[in-house]
C-alpha cells in the first residue's frame, strides 16, 4: 500500500477514533473496563457486554491506529519523503507514544476534567500530523490561477492558523464542557433567568458559546474576502466548505441543547467538530506548501517528468 492510501486510512481511523471517543465519554462508559490498563476487567479479553464493550472497542480500535501509524512511520523513512513529510511522520509517533501513556494514566487515575480535555487536543494534532503527511506525499501539482504577493500568502495564513488556534480553543473548553457534564447550564440562549452567565459552570458553557459564534463570523469574512480580493479558486472552495462546515456545526449544537444533550445530536456534533478541523488543517497545509512561480502558485512536492531522453526526471517547485 503506497504511504498515500496509508496515511489516508490512517487519517480516516483516526477521525472514527476521536469520534467514537465521544460516545465513550457521552455513555459514560470510560471506566468500563475499570481502572486497569492494559488489561480490562482484570483479562485480556473480558466479558463484552454493555459500558465493557464500548471501552474495549475503543481501545482495540486504538491499537489498530497505533500498528497502521508505526507502518506509514517506517514507510516515510524508507522512502526518504520530504522535509516536512519526514517531520510530521516524527511529531505523529510522538504523539502517539505521549496520547497512549496519557490514556493509560487517565484510566489510572481518573485525573480531571482538564487533562481529559487536553487528551482530545493531542488527538487533533495526531491527526494534523498525518493530514500532512496525506497531503504532502502526493506528486499531483496543483496550480492557481490567481497569483499572490508574498505579503498576502503570509496573511492569509496567519488567517488559517487563528482558525485553527479557535477550533483549538473551542474543543477544549467543549471537551470540558462535557467531561463535567455542565452542559445544560444554560438553556439555548439565556442562563436561568439571565443573559449574563453567573455561575462557574454557566461561565464556561458560555464561553463555548462566544468562541463558536467569534469562529462563525470570522469564517464569514474570510469567505468574503477570498472572493473580494480574488484570492482564487482553490482558497475560495476551501472558504466556503469551512463556512458551512461551521454553521452546519452550530445548528447541531444547538439541536444538541434543545434536546438536553440527546446522544445522537451530541455525537453528530463531534463528528463534525473534528470535520471543521480537518478541512482547516488541509488549508493550512496547502498555504505552507504554495510557492510563487512567474505568476502561478505551485505546492512544494515533486512530480516525474518525461525527458526527451525517455527518462524520467523529477522536478522541484523552487523553495
């Protein structure tokens, strides 16, 4: 299998882990193996039946990503990939090693909220390590049609990376959220009898809330200006999926308030949460392999070339 298809399925894992993660904690079943790790109930293999079957699926299936993530680690090294292949092939084992011994402690210990939330993010980056690895393996050149000044790649990144700091930001405080099971503080728009929140609680459901809403608005202007000040077709497609992905994820969380966190709507809600970043993430990536050439935009990858010797070259978007 080429680390193309590998990295890919890997990725797609990956989001299916994160998501069944989510009906882990939502049917609260996190110690449903007890506090044991690695073994579940005392045994390799346990009884697999109700909050035991949930926990045991999602560890073996984290076992599975973990075998597949060591092969694509030894294809990457083996084919001498690029720079940045080589150094998200790198950050994605480490992660992997620290998100397992996290894991584990966590089972050990049933540690806070907070450290639960941080276990998510390290998910989120897991699978950014790997989405670059997927994108950046593929020889396929991609050109824009629109040219743009250093000065204007260098924003329109900045853009992509205070999204990616938002979604960031809005999975923590919502993993916290949910771990502390104070997701019905507030109703869909007031706090009790309040618009202000006032209790901890309130505060820091609340506070989901803003980010959502700051993420919402900020999709919209980039959307905006990516047709405004022509910054092309690719960014402009890549815009808008951001910008429905996003309001497609606040009417699910609003469904998800509505309906006191019905497990159906709140799962939906982490699928497509994990969605949003992965598509920020692909624009992200895309912008950092972009290189301006006599007016066209060209990834930093490599492409075989037919020679007029009948050989095959490679060639190299200039760095």
């Amino acid at each position: 299998m080429s680390i193309k298809r590998l990295s890919f399925w890997v990725a797609i894992i990956t989001f299916g882990l994160i998501v069944f993660g989510g009906y882990v904690a939502s049917s609260q079943s996190g110690l449903g193996c007890g506090p044991e790790w690695p073994l579940c109930n005392g045994e390799v293999i346990p009884t697999l039946q109700g909050e035991t079957l949930i926990e045991f699926a999602h560890r073996v299936i984290g076992a599975i990503l973990g075998v597949l993530s060591i092969i694509l680690f030894a294809k990457v090294k083996r084919a001498k990939m690029s720079k940045a292949v080589n150094t998200a092939a790198n950050w994605m084992v480490a992660l992997l090693i620290f998100q397992v011994l996290l894991g584990a402690i966590i089972v050990w210990f049933h540690l806070p909220t907070f450290i639960i939330a941080g276990h998510l993010l390290i998910a989120m980056l897991f699978l950014a390590c790997v989405l670059v690895i997927w994108r950046r393996s593929s020889e396929r050149m991609v050109i824009q049609r629109i040219a743009l000044s250093t000065q204007q790649q260098r924003k329109i990144t900045r853009h992509i990376k205070v999204l990616l700091g938002l979604v960031l930001a809005i999975f923590f405080v919502g993993a916290y959220v949910k771990h502390d099971f104070i997701g019905t503080s507030c109703g869909w728009v007031t706090c009790g009898d309040s618009l202000i929140p006032r209790s901890g609680p309130e505060i820091v459901q609340t506070t989901h809330r803003l980010l959502g809403i700051v993420l919402a608005v900020y999709s919209m202007l980039l959307t905006y200006w990516s047709f405004a000040k022509r910054w092309g077709a690719p960014l402009q497609k890549r815009f808008i999926t951001i910008l429905v992905t996003v309001a497609l994820q606040v009417i699910l969380g609003v469904l998800t308030i509505v309906t006191a966190i019905d497990i159906v709507w709140a799962m939906l809600h982490v699928a497509v949460g994990t969605l949003l970043f992965a598509v920020i993430a692909e624009a992200s990536i895309y912008m950092a392999t972009l290189v301006k050439e006599k007016g066209r935009l060209v990834p930093f990858s490599t492409k075989q070339l037919s020679m007029k010797n009948g050989k095959s070259g490679s060639y190299l978007g200039q760095r």
